[in-house]
C-alpha cells in the first residue's frame, strides 16, 4: 500500500494532467501507472522523474531492451519489487524471454558477490583496467 494517496487524472491539477498526458502519449498507453500517480502528489518531482525517465530510456546507444534488462538487474539488487514487476514486464514486450531474464539474474547474482568479494578484499586494481586518455 502506497504511503501517499495516488492522484488520479479526474483529480490532477493541470500541471500534473500535462505531465501524465505527455506519459500516456510517449508510452502511447491509456493511463499512466501507479508509480507516476504517487509522485503527483509532488507536481515538480513527478515531472523531474519523468523528463529523465523519458529522456534515458529513449532510444540510443543501448536498444531499448537491453535498458530494460539493466533497469531489471539495478531493481533486484534494490529489492525494489514495483520496479522489479514494472520492467520485467516491460523487457518481455520487448522480447524477452525466460531464459534471458534467468540469466541476466544469474549475472546480477554473480556481479554482487564479485563486487563484494574485490570490495572486502581491497584488491588492487590492475593497471590494465584503467583508462589511459593521453
């Protein structure tokens, strides 16, 4: 249960309508989630969170998959279960499939006890891994 009430578009201020309105026609979708309506309760971080949502998950380097499946690994590390739900749902309309999500899972799994086991043991970072730029 959210722990501010969602605002609803009947109830949205203008400001907040032009926000949902704009999620509604990029997503091309016919009504905005949950995790947009509990933002309105604050217009200006709900279109802060939007405008960057927006602006990096549109296309680029990375296919939109591929965002998905990192939004997916980031939210499970997290333990952030709408977010979790929210893009895993998302990646298989992007053609995802189980075995991929299994594996980006296993390789999340893997990355954190990688990264803690360099972090507990302090190692030294090989100076073949540092960026030279000159």
């Amino acid at each position: 249960m959210s722990l501010t009430k969602p605002v609803e578009y009947a109830d949205a201020s203008p400001e907040v309508r032009a926000v949902y309105d704009d999620i509604m026609a990029t997503r091309k979708v016919g009504a905005v989630n949950n995790f947009w309506k509990v933002l309105a309760c604050d217009p200006a971080l709900l279109r802060r969170t939007w405008e960057e949502v927006r602006d990096v998950m549109a296309p680029g380097a990375l296919d939109p998959l591929t965002k998905e499946l990192i939004y997916i690994a980031v939210s499970a590390t997290n333990n952030c279960e709408y977010c979790s739900h929210s893009h895993t749902a998302s990646a298989r309309r992007q053609g995802m499939t189980d075995a991929m999500f299994a594996e980006v899972l296993a390789v999340t799994a893997l990355a954190n006890k990688t990264n803690r086991l360099a972090n507990g043991f302090r190692v030294d970072v090989d100076p073949a891994f540092k960026p030279s730029f000159g």
